[in-house]
C-alpha cells in the first residue's frame, strides 16, 4: 500500500491464512481471498506540510460453511508495528497509535487500522504484533460475502522522502462448532436400561465423569444423527445406571414418554434420578416420564430440567393409587418449571407420594386437560393453587379425588369457563377442613354428581359463586358430608337439574346441620330425588317452598333417616305435586317427625314399583286427625291428608 510523500512512497502489503479445525464427524471449509493485495497513499508537498489525514480499505473476500461461521485476526507479519523507510539508514518512522482513536486524535506521523462490513470507517485501532493478533471481526454464521480493512495515516512536515511500507497479516479461524447428541425416544431408553440391569436391582441413575471402561459393553442410546454417540452401562457394585458422552451438550428426546419410568421394576427402592447433563430444552413429550407402580423414587434431581417446549406431562410423577409404600420421598423444586406450552397434564401426580405440591408458578394458560392431576396423593396436606389460569381446562375430572390426607385446598380465582364436568371433583377428601372457592366460576359446567362427595371434616361450605344454570346432574353432589354444619347454595340456579338422587344424603356420619334453605331451588325438570335428604338425622328446617315436583318419578328413601334430632319437627311439603311418582320406597323410613304438611297434589296414583312402603318406625308422626303411626300403618294410603273416615299422616297447611 505505498503512500507517496514528495517523490517517496509508502505501501501497506497484505498476507492471508486461514485454519479449519477439523472433526470426524464435520467437513467445514474456510475461504479467504484479498484481491487487492496493497493499499496506496500519496502525499503532495502541502499535504506533507499540513500532516494531513488520509484513509482507504481493501476488500476481504470469505466464504464458509461452517455453521458457526469464523473469526478474523489481523496483526503486523512481526513485532514491528512501524511503517518503516525502505532506506534502513532513515529513522523516521510513521509508529502505531496507541490506543483506538478517530481520525481527528491522530499525531502527526501516526497510523491505525479498522475493520467492519462497510466501506464507513470509524474508530481505529492500534495496529497490533504478530504475537498478539488483534480480533478484528466475527462472522457467526455459514456465508458468502465481504468485510473490510480500513487504514487511516497522518504525515508529517519532517518526514524524509521515500518509501515507508509494512506487511500486514490477516488470519481466519473457522469458530468452534459445538457438538450434541440425543437420546433415543424415551420407550427405547427404558427398555435398554432394564437389557442393562437384568436383575433390576439399580439404585441410581446419573452422569458418568468418565467414558465407560470397555465401550463394547456399553449400549450406545443416542440417535443416528447425534454428532457422538451416548453410552450406558450398568454398575453392579455401585447400583448404578450411568451414562457418558463427549458431546458438549446431551439433549433428551423431544418424545421422553416413559424414559425413566419403574425402571428398575420396583424391585429396590430407586435412591436417585439424577437428571443434570441432560438437556430437556427440546422435549415435548413427558408422559409417564418418572412415573412408578410399586416403589418410589427417594430423590430426583430436576435442577437443570428444562420444560419450556413440553407439550405433554401427563402421569409425569404419578404413582398408583395402590401403592401404599411408607418410605418417605424428597420434595421436588417444580419453581423452575416453564410450562407455557403445556396442553395437557391429566394424573400429572395422581397417587404421589410427594409431601408437598407447590406450582403456583406454573403457567396453565393453554393447558386444556387437568383430569385426575392430583387425585390420590398420600401426603400432601396443604395445596395452595390459588389464581392458576384455568380458562382453556375442559376436563377435570376427579381432580382431587381420594386425597385422605389433604386438609387445605385454595382454589380461588380459579375461572372454569370450559369446563362441562364437575363430578368426582373434590370426592373423598375425608380430612379437608378448609376449601377456598373464592371466585371459583361454573358457568359452563352441567355435571356435578359426586361434587363434594365423602368430605367428611368440611363444616361449611360457600357456594355463593357457582353458576349452576347449565348443571343437569346433582346426583350425590353432598352425599356423606358428615361435618356439615352450613352451606350455602343462595345463588343455585337448578331450573336445568333433572337427577338429585341422594344429592344430600348421608350414609356414614349423620351431619349436625339443622338448618337448610333450598327455596331458591327450581325443581320443575327434575325427575329423580330417591335419596336426597337421607340420613340428614339432626335436621329441623328444610325449606322446600319453591320444589315443583310434577316430573320427578322417584322419592324412594327421600327422607330416610332425616329429622331424628330433634324429634317432633315438622317437614312442610306442601308444595309437592306427585302425580307422577313410581316410587316411594322407604321416602319417610325411620324419622321422628310429627307433622308433615302436604296439599291434595300429593297423590300416590302413578306408584307401582313394590315394596312401597313410605312409612316405618315413625313413632312420633300424626295426621292432622290425630292418627298416628304403627307397625300396621306403612302403607302408601296414609300417604294423604288426615281426615275423618280417610286416615293418614299428613296435614293440611294453615
């Protein structure tokens, strides 16, 4: 690149290397050309004088399809950084700058170089030695195309004559690329490894430091394309599954259903799954991933798991409900779990032997499926799940069915609004005290048999935010909540129910509510109410103002066992039209009622269905006569107003 200065001239020479490290398995090549292969510069005698400025660039052409692409150094050919006279005898030399400066820093006799990707110039750059090459550009993709040297130089008045040159050398390095490996789909992971550990007596599941001692022993679990391969092998001393790979990053297949489930057949109990080392980032299948039938896994190590991708964690950490195993399991640490892609998590911890469940953080905005997620589980006793977004959720079915343990469950500001079925949803919580349905919304909702059924230790019950305007089923909703002492179904909208079979019933502990106001009730499309207030023994105010009966074919055991304490209540059924049951079975068996109102519209015309005997053991029942109860009055004929010449047991309201 010769600068002229008076009759000198002074060149900038440019030599090109470049390396490609080279793999096994990758072919990168590297392609580095500069067709210019000087720079020049002249100065005139005024320019000379004045120490003018001046810059230009050359062209490097590069080609590669490295997929990380290359770094470009460039440096002096040795350790003198001076544009030096051709005439060794002339000291006057143009020296580097010393630090990165613009055109207007520069002193006189100074020179500097830049590179970029366009022709505008900028900051330049102190030109460095050939022992420590200066990185002037990285490229971190495969591509063809250009970047530029720039060089800027100031002259100076006492600058002799001459030519003042330097070589400069530019050296391209193709970046590292970084080499993976995957699993094989999770099925067949599970499957080597019990071929590895034919006695299934392994503990341990973990990342070996170190290659296997004879890899012809070892069973190659990585897919045809990883760039080097997984081994695993199994270690009887130390009852260990291990895996090894050279690979800098291991990813788990995107499908991991099943990969590490009951692996070692329950015949141990498995001490630790150890998932570092193993990159989730990919996965998007989780079904049954660590899910075991008859023994448990004392500790898994999800500290560098990633979810972010996964699709599917269904029966993820389930357990059968079967397994009754005592042995006390490590809590996981599920605050890292990303799960905004989840769609469906059905039994995610059914039968967990976990002792506590904390995903607040969890976002559930597209997740669609929650049917049995927490159903059985042995220890939990508190679940906050208070405001997971659960608008997409259209099943949940028996979501925290049979959880003896479970004591605390805050479901508030949870949004149902694609739910249609509710039954089996909170059955057999025998031991919850405490279930928060603040902002709980059932709009969509037509099916609630079962609801609430067996829990047992639940004394209140606030309902105020349920819209039950589309329920058809109520079968069974409270059956054998024996605590009860209050609920309150103010904001009930029934005119939708056709079945509240047994929707009261109590068959285990007889609750002490007294009290209970149904009149908001629409009862006109119900058909079935056999059971409904059965075994409600402490009960001594039903409000049933508002029932419209004319549909309902079935009373059988309606008030079997209700109103035993206090005795001589009254039950006010005056509103009851019952010309179309068949059945009345047992509907007042057992009670200690002394007054029953009813009106003319309670007839017993249509029942057919035998036995039907709605009275027995009613020592305390008298018409409005003055006929009363015994073992030869059980017939449905008493089953009218009392009247002279036509006895029965019911009365007329005032």
């Amino acid at each position: 690149m010769p600068i002229f200065l008076f009759a000198s001239f002074l060149s900038i020479l440019f030599s090109a290397q470049f390396s490609c490290p080279t793999y096994a398995y990758a072919a990168p090549y590297l392609y580095l050309s500069i067709p210019k292969t000087n720079v020049d510069f002249q100065f005139n005698q005024a320019e000379n004088t004045a120490s003018a400025f001046k810059e230009d660039f050359a062209v490097v052409q590069y080609s590669t399809n490295n997929t990380t692409g290359f770094t470009a150094y460039v440096s002096s050919i040795d350790e003198d950084t001076n544009l030096n006279h051709t005439d060794s005898s002339v000291v006057q030399k143009i020296t580097s700058i010393t630090s990165p400066s613009n055109s207007s820093s520069f002193n006189s006799k100074n020179w500097g170089y830049l590179a970029n990707q366009s022709t505008y110039s900028g900051t330049f750059r102190p030109i460095p030695k050939a022992s420590q090459p200066d990185q002037a550009l990285n490229i971190s993709l495969s591509e063809t195309a250009k970047f530029f040297l720039h060089f800027g130089v100031k002259t100076g008045p006492d600058l002799p004559s001459g030519t003042y040159s330097k070589k400069i050398l530019v050296t391209a390095i193709t970046n590292y690329v970084p080499t993976s490996a995957t699993f094989i789909p999770g099925p067949d992971v599970n499957n080597a490894i019990r071929n590895a550990n034919i006695g299934h007596d392994v503990e341990f599941f973990k990342k070996s430091n170190v290659a296997p001692a004879n890899l012809a022993t070892a069973t190659v679990v990585s897919t045809a394309d990883s760039d080097l391969p997984i081994y695993l092998w199994y270690d009887q001393v130390q009852k260990t599954i291990f895996w090894w790979s050279n690979a800098d990053t291991v990813y788990a297949n995107e499908d991991s259903n099943l990969m590490l489930a009951n692996i070692n057949d329950n015949a141990t109990l498995m001490q630790l799954i150890d998932m570092r080392g193993i990159n989730t980032s990919r996965v998007k299948n989780m079904h049954h991933m660590f899910w075991t039938k008859d023994g448990l896994t004392k500790h898994i190590n999800l500290d560098e798991f990633d979810t972010s991708n996964v699709e599917d964690m269904s029966y993820m950490f389930s357990t059968p409900y079967e397994n009754n195993s005592t042995t006390a399991i490590d809590p996981i640490d599920f605050s890292r779990f990303d799960t905004r892609n989840v769609k469906i998590m059905p039994g995610m911890f059914a039968g967990s032997h976990l002792p506590s469940i904390d995903i607040r953080n969890f976002n559930t905005s597209n997740v669609t499926n929650m049917e049995h997620l927490f159903n059985g589980l042995k220890k939990v006793t508190d679940l906050d799940l208070s405001g997971l977004d659960v608008k997409r959720v259209n099943n949940i079915g028996s979501l925290f069915a049979r959880n003896p343990g479970l004591i605390s469950l805050n479901l508030s500001n949870w949004q149902l609004d694609s739910v249609h079925d509710m039954s089996y949803m909170f059955t057999q919580l025998y031991d919850l005290k405490t279930l928060n349905l603040t902002g709980f919304t059932t709009k969509n909702v037509v099916d609630m048999n079962h609801m609430f059924n067996g829990c047992q230790h639940l004394t209140s019950l606030d309902l105020s935010s349920f819209d039950t305007s589309q329920v058809t089923n109520m079968s069974t909703m409270f059956k054998d909540m024996g605590s009860l002492n209050n609920i309150n179904l103010s904001s009930f909208n029934t005119s939708n129910v056709t079945d509240m079979s047994e929707m009261f019933s109590m068959t285990i502990v007889n609750p002490p509510i007294s009290n209970l106001d149904l009149s908001s009730f629409n009862t006109s499309n119900v058909t079935d109410m056999h059971g409904m207030f059965q075994g409600m023994a402490h009960l001594s105010n039903l409000n049933l103002q508002s029932f419209d009966t004319r549909n309902v074919t079935n009373m059988k055991a309606m008030f079997y066992w209700a109103f035993m304490d206090p005795e001589n209540s009254t039950l006010d059924l005056s509103s009851f039209d019952t010309r179309n049951v068949t059945d009345m079975g047992g509907m007042f068996f057992y009670s200690k009622l002394k007054t029953i109102y009813a009106s003319p519209s309670f007839v017993t015309t249509s029942v057919t269905i035998s036995p039907n005997d709605p009275f027995m053991s009613n020592p305390n029942l008298t018409g409005a006569n003055g006929t009363t109860w015994d073992w030869s009055k059980r017939d449905r004929v008493y089953a009218r107003i009392d009247t002279p010449g036509n006895p029965g047991f019911f009365t007329s309201k005032p």
